[in-house]
C-alpha cells in the first residue's frame, strides 16, 4: 500500500473531524418504519425518505419476494446488452399513465437518471442554468457534461431567483441549447421550486426545463405524481426525474418525457448503457408501490396530516423551519457543532434525526433534517416534540429567530 496515500486519508479524515463535518452512518437493527432499532433501543424515526410507509409495506415485500421467485436474484447484465425483463417494460408503461407522459426510462437511481440524463442531452455549445441549492446529483450530472455550467461564469442562479434566472437567460440567446434544471422540492430546505414561473421564462427564452422530482414523488400532485401536476403544467416541462427510492419505497430512479427523449437515453445514457439493471425482486415490487399510489389515497393523506402537526407545533415551540412547505422539515441550527450536539441528544432522548452540516448545506446553516412521515402516531409525534423542547431549551436554539 502506499504510505503517502494513507497518510492523506488520515489528515484528512481528522480535518473532518475538527470541523465537525465527519459523518458515521448509524447501523439500523429493524425495518424502516415509524420506529426503528438502533443500539438496541427502538427511537422515532425522523430520518428515513419513506413517506408513505412503502418499504416495508407487506405487499409490497410479497410482490418483491413473487418476482424473485419467478425471475431470481439478479439481472444479469445491462439492459440491452442482456435482454429487458418484461416487469422493466411494466413498470415503464405504468410510470408513464402515473405521470402521465409519453414515456419513462427507468434507471437504478435517481444519482443515475440525473448523471446520465443530463451530460447524454446537453454538451458542447449548450448552457445548463441551475438553482444554487440544486441537489449534489444534479451537480454531478451537470459537471460531466461538456457545456458551460459554472457559477464562475454566471450560470448558476440564487435560490428560486427568477430575476435572476432570466438575467442569465438573456445572456445566452448566443448557444445552441439552454436548459434550466431545478429540484422541484428542495431536498434539504423543503421548499417547492416556481415552477410555473420557470416554465414561462423557458417558453420566452426557448429553454428546456428539467425537475428533479425526487422528494415530490409520492407527496405532492395527483396521486404523488410530482410538481408538474401539482402546478397543473403537464406537457410544458421537458424532461421530469422521479425517485423510486424515496416515497416509492424501493430503489431506482426514472425519466419521463416524451418518446424521442426516451429513444435517446436509451442509446446514450452511459448508466443505461453501462450498468446492470435492478433485480426482479426490485421492478416487482415498485409494479405493486405504483399500483398502490395510483388507487389508495390514505397513505397520502396521512403523511400531508402528520407534516403539518409536526410543522405547527415545530413553529409554535419556537423552531426556526425556514421555509419548508412540504414534510421535509428542517430545524435550524447555525453552526455545525449546535447541529451535531443536537442529533446526538436527541438520540439519547429516543429521537433518530440526522444532523445535517457543509458541504450538505452551506457552512453556518446546519441544521437537524426532519421528516416525518405516513406510519408514525400522533403518539410518535408528541413524544419527539417533547424531545425536541428538552434538547432545544438545553442548546438555547428555541426562540433564537423569533
Ligand atoms: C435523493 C435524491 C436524488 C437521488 O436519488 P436516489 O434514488 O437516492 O439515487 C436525486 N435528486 C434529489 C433531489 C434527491 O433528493
């Protein structure tokens, strides 16, 4: 091994830790659920993207455990390379009703269908204009492409910025193609992007418009089909990436649009090109979550009533939420140390939330990320917010802003 290289990691791994910026992921001993075990104490689970309560829903482990039978354990090799299975073709043609698009190209992420979406449509003589708080994968996707993109150069705009956003527009009438891409809710703040607005800017100035959907799948628009449909804009944004890892309860990410874009990832997108497909057991069970979105509202509704408790009685303890209009609620916290002492009591007072610090979010905006979500009781909620007044009163973060 060569010393020079582990040296590095050490000094770099203690920078980390000096700076409060040094994470361990906590070691789950349950399911997800509204509770989950950890060090063998069952804390409420304020951490975990599953908000409807679909990754351990028992359906949906039934259809998993169904497709795994009938297909096995693995795909075997990429997708056109080894043959689609045909619950890849379902699983398609249902995502494309649920969105109601022309079609959808499923990939094993959401970090995939951003990194191969984007570099594979827009390159050399194009511009990507970008929301500052975009989410990391976007930005990946993003720097792999060849088209001018950085915020050293103008193109990056300030959160939900629209004058902004159309000052840069107007710089570039110069270059082939424009595209405009964005989180639809903002994955650290909760905040929904203006779409509507966004749409009529790229209409003025002959821009594609791209949304991230990956936590407004499964909890905003119709039956959870994302921001396109909760800003009633369906047939005016280009390019739509959904999760189905995140409400959807699986793993897997997807694009939908019309038929030409899917024609084109197909034979371009290098995660599509050049990485095996999901399991059976995986496609099986996201067939069930979407049938499960598309007919039963109650999970939906059960999330939407619990956020809002949460939020209010956040607000009225006097928690600084920031502007989150959806179940991602973050607790405002400044510095990284406040943020990480935080999660840390508020496990020993039974409460699983993470602390969330640079290079998340900007450094001095650390905060605690909470998400509550379908299965857990009002029981659960009552229990964390005493939690969260005991820590809070303790760290002096109650009534900071206020
Ligand atoms: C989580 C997330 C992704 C990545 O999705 P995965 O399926 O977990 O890879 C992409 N975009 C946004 C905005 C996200 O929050």
């Amino acid at each position: 091994m060569n010393a020079n290289f582990q040296r590095w990691l050490q000094q770099s791994i203690e920078e980390l830790k000096a700076q409060n910026l040094y994470k361990q992921p906590p070691v789950l001993e349950s399911p997800q659920g509204g509770r989950v075990k950890i060090g063998g104490r069952w804390l409420i689970n304020l951490a975990s993207n599953n908000y409807l309560g679909l990754a351990n829903d028992p359906r949906v482990v039934q259809a998993a455990i169904d497709a795994a039978q009938k297909w096995g354990a693995g795909a075997g090799a990429v997708r056109w390379l080894g043959g689609t299975n045909e619950l890849y073709e379902q699983l398609e043609q249902k995502l494309a009703e649920f969105k109601k698009t022309e079609a959808v190209l499923v990939f094993q992420s959401g970090h995939n269908a951003n990194s191969g979406t984007i570099p594979a449509c827009f390159g050399e003589g194009d511009v990507i204009i970008s929301d500052e708080l975009n989410h990391a994968s976007i930005i990946d996707g993003v720097r792999l492409s060849n088209a001018k993109y950085k915020k050293s150069e103008g193109y990056v705009y300030q959160h939900k910025d629209m004058n902004h956003l159309e000052d840069i527009l107007k710089r570039c009438g110069d270059f082939r193609k424009r595209l405009i891409v964005t989180d639809g809710v903002f994955s650290m703040d909760g905040d929904i992007a203006p779409l509507p607005e966004i749409v009529a800017l790229a209409e003025k100035y002959d821009a594609v418009v791209m949304v991230d959907d990956a936590h407004a799948s499964g909890v905003l628009g119709e039956h959870g089909s994302g921001t396109t449909s909760h800003f009633g804009l369906y047939g005016r944004v280009d390019i739509q990436l959904g999760t189905l890892s995140k409400a959807l309860g699986v793993i897997g990410g997807y694009i939908a649009g019309s038929r030409l874009l899917k024609e084109w990832l197909i034979n371009r997108a290098r995660p599509y090109l050049f990485s095996t497909a999901l399991p059976p057991a995986a496609i099986g069970a996201l067939l069930k979550t979407v049938e499960i979105l598309m007919t039963d509202p109650e999970p939906m509704r059960r999330l939407w009533d619990n956020a809002r408790y949460w939020k209010e009685n956040l607000q009225r303890l006097g928690f600084d939420t920031m502007g989150s209009e959806t179940p991602i609620t973050p607790v405002f916290c400044g510095d990284e140390a406040i943020a990480q002492r935080m999660e840390v009591r508020l496990r020993e007072e039974g409460v699983f939330t993470l602390g969330i610090v640079y290079p998340t979010v900007p450094r001095g905006k650390a905060r605690v990320r909470t998400m509550p979500n379908a299965t857990h009781t009002r029981e659960d909620l009552d229990e964390a917010l005493g939690a969260f007044e005991k820590v809070g009163k303790e760290l002096g973060i109650i009534g900071r802003w206020v």
